[in-house]
C-alpha cells in the first residue's frame, strides 16, 4: 500500500476497491433521477414554446427551475442535518413522482397549462437541492474513507451522462412522440429511485445509533426530547453556523469561493456561446449543440479515471492544473475560429469539470464533520448557483456593450488572476492534511 504525495492511497487491494452494494443501490438511485430532472428540463421549455411565442414566457422556464436553488439550498442543508437522509431522498422523490405524475396527466388530458408546469418545476427542483445534498452526505457513511475519490466520481459519471448526453436527444424524441411522454417517463425514474434508496440499509443521521442497539423507552424518550428541543433552534442559526464553519476552513472556503466566482464567468460565456458558435465558428445547430456533446464526453472521461489520475498527478496538481484550464479555455473561445480546436479544448474542460467535482466533493466529506454535512454541502451549492445566476445575466449584457468575445476575455483574465491568488493554498501539505485526518467533529 503506497501513497501519493497529497495521500492519496493507491494500489489499493481489491476487496478495498469494491464500493460496496450499499453505494451500488445510491449510485443507480442518483443516476436515474438525474436522468428524469434532465428530461423535465429539456421538455419543460419545449412545451412552454409549443403553446406561446413569447421569449419571456419560454424563458421563464428556466428561472424557476433556478428559483429554488437560490430559496431552499440553505434552509434545505438544515433539513438534511436534521433528520435520516435516506428517508428524506425516499420522501422527496415519491413528491416528485406525484407532481409530475399530475402534471403528465394533465397535459395528456388536454388540461395542462404552463402556469400548472412553472408550479412543478418548482417543486421538483426544490426537491433536487435537498436530494443531492442528501445523497453528497450519505457517502462518507456508504463507502470506506479511502474510496471517495472513486464513489465520487461513479456519480459524476452518472449524472453527466444521463443529463449531458441522454436526456436532450431522449426527451427531444419522446416531446416529438406526445408531449406528455417525457413528463409520465420522468416520473418513472422518480418511482425507481425511491424505490432503490428505499433498499439501501442502514439509518442515516448526522450521528446515527449504533445499529446493533435496540433503545428502551427511556433512550427512546430521550431522544425524542432531543429531537424536540433540535427541532425548535432557529433554522437561521444551523444556517449561520454551517455558513461559519465553512468560512473557517481555508481549503474549502477558498474552493467553495473560486467555484462561485468561476461559474460567473463561465455561465457569461455559455450564455452567449450559441452567438459565437454561429458567428465565429461557423456552426449551425447540430454543431452547437455537439460543443455541449464535446464537454459531457469529457466530463465522463474525467469521471470513470478520475480517481486514478488524481491519484496519479495528486489532488494539489489536479485543483492548480484546472485553474490553468479554465483560463485557456475562455482564451481559446475568445480567439479561435477552428471549430475543432475548440471542441478538444471544450472535451478538456468537460475532463477538469469532473475532477474538481470529485476533488471538491471528498475534500468536503473529508473535513466536514458528519452532522454538518447537510449544511456545509448546502451552502457550497448556494454559492456556486449564485454564481450561475449572476452569470446569465452577465454574460448578455458584457456581450451587448463589448462585443461577443468580450465575456471570454473577461473570463480569462478573471481565472488568471484567481490561479494566481489562489495558487499557495493548494499546496501539497495542506492537501495531504486534508487527506490524512478523519473528519473534525464540530467545535
């Protein structure tokens, strides 16, 4: 057994290489109700476009998908710290095949209506902040510590592949059959994840029982009080003490910020890239959308050697040589008119994407204390869907009052600049720190 510089083990044997049937059920679960949100966000705008013309209206789609994110993410944390996740997830998607059950219903009867979808999409979303949050805290709890790298990455395997590459041709196809189709479809794989979690064993709390004890009235009622008394501090406090814990982290805080701070600029060039594509590159919309195609190849690329090769150029390399990536990215897209030039710079992109989720994810599992997970997961998708939403509208009105390369030259004197202020924190004996310690408890 021998480690890398960042400790990292690697040659690892092969009975501490399975991850186990627990993670097995999780991953299929996580997988499969990714696909069904990528199905509700491609047909949710073709159904919105089929019964009006207007761009506000179509558009609107899109914001309340996003809605809840920037509304629940935080109280959402405090709820997966509160009660047993796996429950929750169960929960959760049993709702949502409610919703889009009705709502599927509905529109095959004739009787939907954009202002019923606005509604659902809420509902559903909501529901995928405190999924993931969930699930992202489960994993210490499934999967032994020195194999986070690689559940991590079978997750964001997964999910790349079903919302990148599955679900945009699948839910075009199914819209094209009946436009109630790809809703009744989304809500299957809702049904079979609740049932997948629901097989998964074991209780899931921020600090479980020992599953062989069985309590007597007494414990019972003690940990009903407990819970009572839990049940009535101030949500705003769990938030505010997640939200202080993580900024009391040098290594994730800096993470969570510069993830933020980079989705900003590259929400602003995606959000325009469609313009550049045509303008600049010559595309139509077969090749546009195959540029999107290029980064979820890459991105599940990244995620099925993700954990070998972080074990292989180590966890510091891995975060710093991303930075260098997402500048030359914004560079490229600011300077190339070869479309094939910029498509391997964009499968690229869609390979570093996946390594700083998996980085990212087990660095946060490592550290954080586990009745704080939630919480601090929670708190970092805030940050980073505050980053999008600001980008989005960045990126049209840089693009309007510059020019259409503007935004990536924004972007990458932005993530030069960030590399260089954020290159000494990453160094490697604060990553292999990270690494070596079990999770704190909290203070």
């Amino acid at each position: 057994m021998a480690e890398n510089g960042d400790g990292v083990r690697v040659g690892v044997g092969v009975a501490a290489d399975r991850l186990g049937a627990r993670f097995v059920k999780l991953w299929a679960a996580s997988t499969t109700s990714a696909l069904g949100s990528g199905l509700a966000l491609i047909a949710a705008p073709l159904y919105v476009a089929s019964r009006t013309s207007s761009p506000l209206i179509v558009s609107g789609a899109t914001g309340v998908a996003w809605l809840p994110w920037l509304l629940f993410a935080l109280p959402g944390g405090v709820l997966v710290d509160r009660v047993d996740r796996r429950r929750l997830m169960v929960v959760i998607d049993w709702t949502r095949v409610a919703a889009m059950a009705v709502l599927a219903a509905a529109i095959a009867t004739g009787h939907g209506g954009i202002a019923l979808l606005y509604a659902v999409l809420f509902v559903i979303n909501t529901g995928e902040i405190v999924f993931r949050s969930a699930s992202q805290a489960m994993i210490p709890a499934v999967v032994p510590r020195g194999r986070l790298e690689r559940a991590n990455g079978w997750l964001t395997g997964g999910t790349t592949l079903t919302q990148g590459m599955l679900a945009g041709p699948l839910a075009g196809f199914l819209f094209a059959v009946a436009a109630w189709i790809p809703f009744f479809v989304n809500a299957g794989t809702y049904l079979a994840s609740a049932i997948l979690i629901g097989l998964v064993a074991g209780t899931y709390r921020s600090s479980p029982r020992p599953a062989a004890a069985t309590p007597s009235r007494s414990e019972a009622r003690e940990a009903r009080d407990a819970a009572a008394v839990r049940g009535l501090r101030s949500v705003r406090a769990d938030i505010a003490e997640g939200f202080r814990w993580l900024m009391g982290q040098r290594l994730l805080r800096t993470m969570s910020i510069l993830i933020g701070l980079l989705n900003v600029t590259l929400t602003a060039a995606t959000a325009v890239l469609v313009l550049l594509a045509r303008e600049r590159l010559g595309l139509g919309s077969v090749g546009y959308g195959l540029l999107f195609t290029c980064i979820a190849g890459g991105g599940i690329g990244g995620a099925v050697i993700g954990d070998r090769l972080i074990g292989w150029v180590t966890a510091t390399w891995t975060i710093r040589i991303g930075l260098l990536i997402e500048a030359g990215t914004h560079l490229a897209l600011a300077t190339s008119r070869d479309p094939y030039l910029v498509g391997f710079i964009l499968f690229a992109f869609g390979v570093h994407s996946s390594l700083w989720t998996i980085v990212g994810s087990s660095l946060r599992q490592r550290l954080t204390p586990p009745e704080m997970l939630g919480r601090v997961g929670s708190t970092g998708l805030f940050i980073a869907a505050g980053g999008n939403c600001v980008g989005a509208v960045l990126g049209g009105v840089i693009a309007s009052n510059f020019g259409l390369t503007a935004p990536y030259w924004i972007g990458f004197v932005v993530a030069v600049l960030v590399s260089a202020a954020t290159w000494r924190v990453f160094d490697r004996a604060t990553v292999a720190q990270a690494y070596a310690q079990p999770a704190p408890a909290a203070g």
